[in-house]
C-alpha cells in the first residue's frame, strides 16, 4: 500500500529583491513544474518571496559534518585575514 | 497546531552504543549546539524523535477534518475565507514536519503508512466531534492556543530541521488562535442562542484541552530522557498550568464559564487552581476509544485511496516527459 517514492526538492527563496535566495525547506514533487507549484503552496502563503528555486536534493553535494575539523580548521588559526589583526593608532580615526 | 506529550518512548531500544560517541553528543547538547541530520546521534535519539516529529505530523492532517467538517457551513465569507486559509496551514505545518521527519531516514509514504494502520498515534484532541460552529471558534482560541504552548518551546529544541519547522509553525499559529477568539467573542457578545452555543462548545473541549498537554508528570517516566537531550523543555504540568493560568482571563473577558466547579486561585502564586483531570477517558481515546478515533481513520484512508491515483499520475507524466526529452536529445 506504501505509495511510490516522489522525488525530494530543496527549496530556496528570494524574500526581498537584492537578497540572496535563501535555503528555506524540502518537498516531494514528481517534476519541476509540480516543485514549483508545491514551493508557492508551501513556503509562499504570506507572501514572502518574489522568487523560487527548486533544486533537486540529490543534486546537491555536502561536505561532511564529521569531517569539519579537517575542512575548516585551517582558516581558524588565520586570525591576520581579519581587520581586527591590524594595529591603527588611535589618532588615525576610522579606516 | 498540535503537537501532543505522549510521553511512550521505549526503554528497551537503548542498547549498548559507542561511550565515548554518545558522551561527545550529550556534551554538544549541553552547549546548546543544534543536531543535524547528518551528525552522529544515538539510535534512541533518532527513533523518539521520528516517532514524535511524525506524530506531530499525523495530527496536523488529521486536525484538517473537524475543521474541513465546517468550511462549507461557515456563518460568513470572511469566517469562511479564514477557515479554508487555516486548514490549509495545517496541511502545510503537516509537510513541514514530514520533512523534518523523514532527514531522520524514514521516508514520508512509511510515516503515512503507519498512521494508516493504526500504528502510529496522532493528537487525543481530534477524536472529538465538531457539533457546531462555536467548536470551531474553541478550537482556535484553546486547542490552537494549548498547541502554541507546546511548540514555542520545541523552536529550540536540540534538532535543527524539527525547531526550524517549528518557527515558521509558530509564526502563522498565532492567526489561528486569534480567529478563533474572534468567533467566540462574536457568538458571547450575541444572542442568547450563541451564547448557549458557546459556552457548550467551551464544556466540552475544555477537558480534552488540558489533557493534550499529556499525563501529569507524577505519571510520566520517560520525560527525563527528552530533557537530557533538550527535546523537551518544560514539563506537562509546567505548560499545562502556563496555559491555564493564560486562558481563565480570556474565558471570564468572554463571559463564558470554565467546566470546573473546583477552580480557584492561588492568592500566594497567582496560580490558576484546577480540579482532577479524567485520565481515564485520556487512556480511552489514545487506546482509539474516543468519539471519532474510527471516522477519523476511515477519512484518512478514504482520501488516501482515492488521491493514489494523483501522484501515480504525476509520477506517469514527468517519466513521458523525460522519455521524450531524452528522445529529442538522441
């Protein structure tokens, strides 16, 4: 009785214009077209976007959780790519 | 809506798992770092949340139909309008939670089958009839409210996909709840037949209300896992006494009766005193002895079977499409 599997789409909206398309949830949909449909119906009701993106999930590539230490741990001991490294005297002002 | 405390979860799946993995998982729980679907998580973790995430969901689907009972013999346009947009968030915050649900491993058609079967529970709360309009002004105002104070908690709670569902679930849960207090001051305010009407509804739900909130925690062994693990962040009788405590004001602005003789309050906490719940009859409807349990069930599978052939023909239409593009391309 279980019902075939429909695909899985990740769906990405642009709220306001200049914005980003943001990553705001996942549905099923048998091709784009219903993907569409189904990402107005369930993440739009209120009006919160001015564009869709559907993508589908298998599409995406992840890195993997267990091996963040490895993946981002280099940038962490960069401190001297932050403005902050950076000495300005006082008397400067702003830069 | 609705989320519900059933408080089951089952002592016997906790088997033996890596030490030094699960005391590393308790450590980001307690710094309030947030799971994700692809981190390491106890089995336990992984199957008490399926099986309350998909709960959830189930009673968001279910809570369609007394509602749906209504939206042709809503009193007004505007009434109707509101309530065909409520349903339709039900339905929506039921597609949220499948989501959430199914990043744990278990497909969304297995979690519908279960409900199907009667395998898995859905909310006490939907075993009850709509008799008459006022059911549905009392099922925003209180059984929407119950359900806002059950879930404004679970926003943080330790699993990403299911807090982040809740947000958005919180955000338009509110309208509900305000639409609902809206029909019920309209029928308070009029004649002396919807004030009857009103106050029936109130007699009825009232009860069925304050026990969605689950057994009292005195009953309730499980709740301490939850707690570790920051799924569940106050306790039955905290959010139920919270509710209480927000609801007689309104019911008294309403000029409406609360059902309990017995209820008093507190002069030295403030507290809202209420009489002893009927845990019997809770036991009966979660045991699928309730009013509705059977209708409800036949429902859901009604639509179930006669809609199969809606995805069966989606799925029909992209597999044509593909064929032929592939077709042109050759």
């Amino acid at each position: 009785m279980a019902t075939p599997n429909t695909p899985l789409w990740e769906v990405f909206i642009r709220s306001r214009n200049g914005l980003a398309h943001k990553h705001v949830g996942s549905l099923h949909a048998a091709d784009t077209t219903l993907a569409l449909q189904a990402a107005r119906d369930i993440y739009t009701r209120r009006g919160e976007g001015l564009s869709i993106w559907v993508v589908p999930s298998s599409a995406i590539t992840a890195s993997d959780p267990a091996e963040k230490g490895m993946m981002f741990g280099p940038a962490q001991s960069k401190i001297y790519r932050h403005p902050t490294f950076y000495d300005v005297p006082e008397e400067v002002g702003h830069m | 809506m609705y989320t519900q405390a059933l408080n089951n979860s089952e002592a016997e799946d906790r088997h033996i798992e890596d030490a030094a993995r699960a005391a590393q998982f308790q450590a980001r729980i307690d710094a309030d770092e947030r799971i994700e679907p692809n981190d390491w998580m106890p089995a336990a973790y992984r199957k008490t949340l399926t099986r309350q995430i998909s709960q959830h969901a189930h009673s968001e689907i279910v809570g369609m139909l007394p509602e749906g009972n209504w939206i042709t013999r809503a009193p007004s346009l505007r009434r109707k309008a509101a309530l065909l947009a409520k349903v339709q968030d039900e339905c929506g915050h039921g597609l949220y939670l499948y989501a959430a649900a199914e990043t744990l491993g278990t497909s969304r058609e297995e979690l519908v089958d279960q409900m199907l079967a009667g395998k898995a529970k859905y909310s006490s709360i939907f075993n009850y009839p709509t008799l008459t309009w006022a059911d549905i002004g009392v099922i925003g105002w209180l059984v929407d409210g119950a359900a806002i104070m059950n879930q404004i908690p679970l926003c943080r709670c330790s699993y990403g996909p299911y807090a982040r569902a809740m947000i958005r679930v919180c955000k338009e849960e509110s309208f509900h709840q305000r639409q609902g207090f809206e029909i019920m001051l309209t029928l308070s305010r009029g004649s002396e037949e919807q004030r009857a009407m009103a106050q029936s509804a109130l007699d009825r739900w009232w009860w069925p209300v304050l026990m969605m909130f689950g057994p009292p925690d005195s009953a309730s062994q499980h709740s301490d896992t939850s707690t570790k693990w920051k799924i569940k962040r106050f306790s039955n009788d905290e959010l139920r006494q919270k509710f209480v405590d927000a609801t007689v004001p309104q019911a008294h602005y309403l000029g409406l009766a609360i059902p309990d003789a017995g209820m008093k309050r507190d002069p030295t906490t403030g507290h809202w005193q209420f009489s002893a719940i009927d845990w019997d009859e809770f036991k009966q409807v979660l045991a699928g002895n309730g009013p509705c349990n059977r209708d409800r069930i036949a429902a859901r599978r009604k639509a179930h079977d006669e809609g199969a052939w809606v995805p069966e023909a989606a799925a029909a239409y992209a597999e044509k499409r593909k064929q032929r593009a592939v077709a042109r391309a050759a």
